[in-house]
C-alpha cells in the first residue's frame, strides 16, 4: 500500500513538473514579442536616447536607407564588424544611408568604453529593456535590418558582416537618388 501510494505521489509531482515547464515554455514564446520582422515588412517605428543623450527615432530616416544593427559589446562577430560598419558610414552617410547600431540591454559606460575604444561616430541607441530587439524579434545577436527609404525591410541578416558584405548591403538600400 505504502509503495502504490508513493508511486501516485511521485507521479503526481512529475506532471505537475511536466505542467509548470509547459507553462513557462509557452510563456516565453508570448513574452509581448510580435512576430519576426523580415523581408517585405514595415520596420516598427521606436525612439531611443543614444549614448550621448539624443533620441533617435527611426521615421525620422524616412526617405534614407536605413541599416539598423542589434549587436553587443560581448560579442565576437559584433566587435569585428563594428569598424567596418563605421567605414562604410563614413562612405555613405552623405549618400543617402544611415547607420543605426542598437545596443542591447548593456550599461552605458561599457558601451561608451567600446565607442571610444573603436572610434564609432554613427548613432548608438540604448534599448535597455530589450522593448526594440523584442518589436523586431531579435534572437541572438547580432541581427542587421536593411531598411529602404520607405521604411520596408528589404532583409534580415543574422551573421557577423565583411566590409564587403556591408558595402554591398548599403548599395542595395541606397535611395535611387543617390545612385551614380
């Protein structure tokens, strides 16, 4: 009797177990992220304060390409594509596209110490609550939106980028105006 009462015990803690991991697995897929952000969508409007203080929304680039990069200090191919993307800024930031690099959920003065460190000059959103990376469905970093000048996304990349992958990727949302 002590055995077949144990074994209800035991089986009876191992659903409800089965029940609570259920649950939270479920939770974490409806944590208030909306649906992946790719290809032919319209890029969520959001405004963030950079590190320097200013507020950056992203309709305000209407009109501009727009590469918009979630990436973090802690990460390797971040940190490797990070000057390239601030050469190919310089290149065509008077051409139509706008760098914008949201740093995810870091605090200031370790992304400042990295700024500085690398000699980045394009504007650097701080999306410390995750609220933006959460709007575009942003798993692992980093993650790069190509955004055209009507603010469509024209694709989603989610791997470290050469210069000459992001030279390309500018060229492609460059406003037609600009084009040579």
């Amino acid at each position: 009797m002590k055995k077949r009462k144990r074994l209800v015990f035991r089986t009876t803690l191992l659903l409800l177990f089965a029940a609570a991991i259920s649950y939270a697995v479920v939770q974490s897929f409806s944590d208030g992220r909306s649906k992946l952000i790719t290809e032919g969508d319209q890029a969520p409007d959001f405004t963030l304060e950079t590190l320097d203080g200013e507020t950056v929304q992203l309709s305000d680039y209407r009109g501009q390409g727009v590469f918009l990069n979630f990436w973090a200090t802690y990460c390797p191919p971040c940190k490797e594509e990070m000057p390239y993307m601030e050469s190919q800024y310089q290149s065509f930031k008077d051409e139509g596209v706008q760098v914008i690099a949201v740093d995810v959920a870091e605090p200031r003065v370790t992304v400042n110490r990295f700024v500085t460190k690398y000699n980045l000059s394009f504007p650097i959103p701080m999306d410390s609550n995750e609220e933006v990376m959460n709007a575009y469905g942003v798993g692992p970093i980093p993650v790069t939106f190509l955004i055209n000048e009507d603010g469509v996304v024209v694709d989603r990349i989610t791997a470290g980028l050469t210069e000459e992958d992001i030279r390309g990727y500018m060229k492609q949302i460059q406003p037609e105006s600009y084009r040579e």
